[in-house]
C-alpha cells in the first residue's frame, strides 16, 4: 500500500477536532505522534510486535479517553505519552508477558539477555549521542527508571537506596538538562 | 516568589509531567499553575522537554499499523454513531451467522417444502382414489347391466330356438284395431312371453296397466300386467299357464284386475 500523504493539524486545531470525534482527527493524530509515541514505547517493550499492539491500544484508548482531556491540565502530547508509557509498562509486567520471557529464556538465553542490556545499558537508550553525553550517570539512571521502567520516585528511591529528597533532585537536574540541550 | 522557587525546585513539577503524583498532589499541583504564572511557566517547558525528548527518540512504526490503528479506531468511531464516513464501511465486516445455524434454517426449509408437497400428492392421490372407485362402481354397474341383458337375451333367445314354443299374434279389436302382441307359449314348459319389441299398442297412462289373460275353457285367467313405453325392447316373461284356448290383453286399472273388463280389451287370438 502505498503511503499517504501525512496529515498534519496544529494542536488547537487538534483538539478541536477529536472533541467533535471527526475522522480527520485520527489520522492527524497518528501522523502527528505515532513516531513519538512508538519512540517511547520500543524502548519500554522490546518485541516488535507487543511494541505495536501497544501502539495501537494507545490510540484507541487515547480516542475512547479524549472527553477527560482539558488543555488546562496541560500538554496533549504529556498526557498521551503518559497513556503509552503506563500501558506499556502494565505490558511488560502483565503474567503473559512475564512468561513469554520465560520461555525465551529456555530457547535464547544469549540473545535475550543481550536485549535486556541493550535497554538497560546501552547509552543511544536515551537519545541522541550529544544529549546522553551531557547527562550524567545518576541523571541517566533515575530517568531511566522513572520514564521507562515504570519505577515511581518512591520505588526508585527504595532500589537505589537514596533519600527521596535526592531523587527528586536529581529527576528535576536530567530534565533541566535535556531542557537545556533541547534550548 | 521564594516560596516558589523552592516549590519549583523540589521537582514535583517533573513527577507531575511524568504522571508520578496521587491525585491529590496533581489537584493541588494544578492549582498552583492555576495561579502563579511562573509555575504553568515552568510546567510548560518541562513538558515541552520531554516532548521534545521524545520526537529525538522517535522511531517510524511499521506502515501497515497506520491503516490498523486507524481501522480499529473508525470501527469504534462508528459504533458511538457520531459520525459514520461512507469508507470505514469496508472497515466493518458484517458477522457471518454460524454455519450450523444455517444448516438449521435450510434443513427446516427443506422438511417444510416436503411436508407441503407431501400433502398436495396425497390430496390429489386420494382425489384420484375416489374417481377410480366412482368408475369402478359405474363399470360394475354397466357389468351387471350387460350381464343382465346378456342373460335376458339367452331367455329370449331360448324362446326363439325352442321348438315347443308356439307364436300366436294377438289382433287388434274394433276399440284398437292396429294393436298387436306377439305371445309365444310353451304348453309343454308353461312358459308365456311376450315380445315388448314387436308389441303395437297405444302408450299407457299412470294410473292404468296392461293385462294378459289366457282363456280356459271360456274362462279367463290371470297372467300378469304390463306397460307400453316407448322405450320397452325387450320380451317379458309372463305367467306361467300349461293349456290355453286364447290369449286377450285389456287395459285395466294399474296393478290389474281380478276379471277382466271385457270393455277394454285391446287385442286377442285364438289357437
């Protein structure tokens, strides 16, 4: 099939238009942020094809969830990113899930723990090689865990044995400095 | 404005756009922005980050989920019966109805259309079962009718090949001139006929009737009655009489009379 030309709407016009549930919407809003979303999704699930049911699920139930959605409350893109991150990570930490690892374990022991270093450890995790160079080691962490291991702060402060108060800290200091590349 | 910048340096602002707050603290967080500029400010560019953090990690999905997504979310589109485009009908496939339930719906189709062609064919069998026994019970009849005439045409034939019958033509009289009765008597076997073919008499009406008399000894003797019709054929078996002088026929009341009145006598002969 060949590819549509991408939709694209400014956000306003966006919101206006899956509040009136028009058809347009969807399309705008999958060429909008498909990739941004997807982005954050693989990183979460590694399989292709649960990265993409995930996909998919975020956009249903971004459509199904819109009328709780208010642009005083902030961002549309924060809030669905918010929707991807939390159904991906109750993917990874769903039985089924579990145990498909499992039992890959059992086949591909070698390879799947390569997969499971390469979201832990491997620095293009974060982005762009600039940006994780000016991150340093504890600020890569703790986003890693908080935005895409689905730790809380309280659980990230629990498994690294730092005071919340640090954690805090250092969540604000990584973001700071992505706001900082980013400007 | 130091209360706020400490505010803003706790971080809560990060676990607010990272979804990290109890409801509680996302109200009171909400407030806050609601109020001073410099938070919404500042929540803003944290939120601007991230996002933008995210679009420098895109990755481009396949292309085949694009029509997936879209499909998926159309078909919901158009089950809430907001808005139904003409296209996402193909996206909607029609539920099939079981293959069983269909089998049901053909085969009791298939025992109705039999049932009901069942009972025409016994209707029309039986309509055909009565005319044949309406045409059995008339060819019957017509048996009996020809066994009857075949029988009665033996006796007549008898009559005519046995030699001990004699024929005697009864004349008219001066009442009935032209009437004539051919009588045929056998002495021997004291049979009488009379031959209704030949016979020449006026028709008779309801309330009277022909009356054949033998004449013995100059007295008359009973031998039945008869009609002239117009349709009589055939030869009639009279009493029987062994001696005979003469034969006279009289029309007499309907179920003849004990003597004959002599008045009416229509033809007679002698031997």
């Amino acid at each position: 099939m060949s590819r549509k030309r991408k939709i694209s709407l400014s956000e306003d016009e966006l919101v206006l238009a899956l509040k009136n549930r028009e058809k347009i919407a969807v399309e705008a809003l999958y060429d909008m942020y498909s990739t941004s979303l997807y982005g954050v999704i693989s990183r979460i699930v590694i399989d292709t094809a649960t990265a993409e049911d995930v996909l998919q699920d975020t956009f249903v139930k971004i459509w199904h969830s819109f009328p709780s959605y208010s642009t005083e409350k902030g961002r549309l893109f924060t809030w669905m990113v918010n929707i991807a991150r939390n159904l991906a990570i109750d993917k990874i930490r769903s039985k089924d899930f579990k145990n498909q690892n499992k039992n890959q374990e059992l086949e591909n022991n070698v390879t799947f723990i390569d997969e499971q270093r390469n979201t832990v450890y491997k620095p293009e995790l974060l982005g762009i090689k600039e940006l994780v160079e000016t991150l340093k080691p504890e600020q890569k962490l703790i986003l890693e865990l908080v935005y895409f291991k689905g730790y809380t702060h309280v659980e990230a402060a629990e498994e690294l044995g730092i005071p919340l108060g640090t954690i805090k800290t250092r969540l604000r200091m990584a973001i700071l400095q992505l706001r900082k590349h980013f400007n | 404005m130091e209360d706020l910048k400490t505010y803003i340096e706790s971080g809560i602002l990060e676990l607010y756009v990272l979804g990290d707050l109890s409801p509680e603290e996302k109200l009171q967080v909400e407030d806050m922005a609601s109020k001073y500029p410099l938070i919404n400010a500042e929540l803003d560019e944290i939120e601007r980050s991230m996002e933008l953090f995210a679009k420098n990690n895109a990755m481009e999905p396949a292309d085949y989920l694009r029509d997936r997504v879209i499909n998926s979310i159309n078909t919901n589109l158009s089950e809430e019966g907001v808005i139904i485009p003409n296209n996402t009908k193909e996206n909607v496939i029609s539920l099939k109805q079981s293959k069983a339930y269909t089998f049901y719906k053909y085969a009791f189709a298939a025992c109705l259309a039999l049932l009901l062609a069942s009972s025409v064919a016994l209707v029309s069998l039986y309509n055909r079962l009565q005319e044949s026994n309406t045409e059995i019970a008339s060819l019957q009849s017509d048996k009996q009718r020809f066994a009857n005439t075949v029988s009665l045409k033996d006796g007549e034939l008898e009559v005519l090949q046995d030699a001990s019958f004699k024929f005697l033509k009864l004349q008219g009289t001066a009442k009935s001139p032209v009437s004539q009765i051919t009588v045929a008597w056998s002495p021997a076997k004291k049979k009488v006929w009379i031959d209704m073919r030949s016979m020449k008499m006026p028709v008779n009406d309801k309330e009277h009737q022909y009356q054949l008399w033998a004449l013995v000894a100059g007295k008359p003797v009973d031998l039945g009655v008869f009609d002239k019709n117009a349709d009589t054929a055939d030869m009639k078996e009279m009493k029987p009489i062994a001696t005979a002088n003469a034969f006279a026929v009289t029309l007499e009341p309907r179920g003849g009379s004990v003597s004959p009145t002599m008045d009416e006598m229509m033809v007679i002969g002698k031997f």
